[in-house]
C-alpha cells in the first residue's frame, strides 16, 4: 500500500461523532475513486 500511495493524492474520509463534529479516526481512504481502505462494508 505505501508505493500506492507514496507522493499521491488522495482523500481521507474522518467518521463523525454523534455530536456533529469529526474525529481523528479515519473511516475511509480513496485514491482517485479506488476505495483502498473502508471499515464500511
């Protein structure tokens, strides 16, 4: 995974808390519209 994405863009998705507000817990990440990572099943 590191080469696939090493000097790339790509998109963090951060989850929200029942607050409203983002935490630091990534839920998701893409690179381009490849989901590489997701605890979303």
């Amino acid at each position: 995974m590191k080469n696939k994405v090493l000097n790339k863009k790509d998109a963090l998705h951060l989850a929200k808390i029942s607050t409203g507000m983002s935490s630091n817990h990534i839920a998701q990440m893409s690179l381009g519209q490849e989901v590489i990572y997701t605890e979303f099943n």
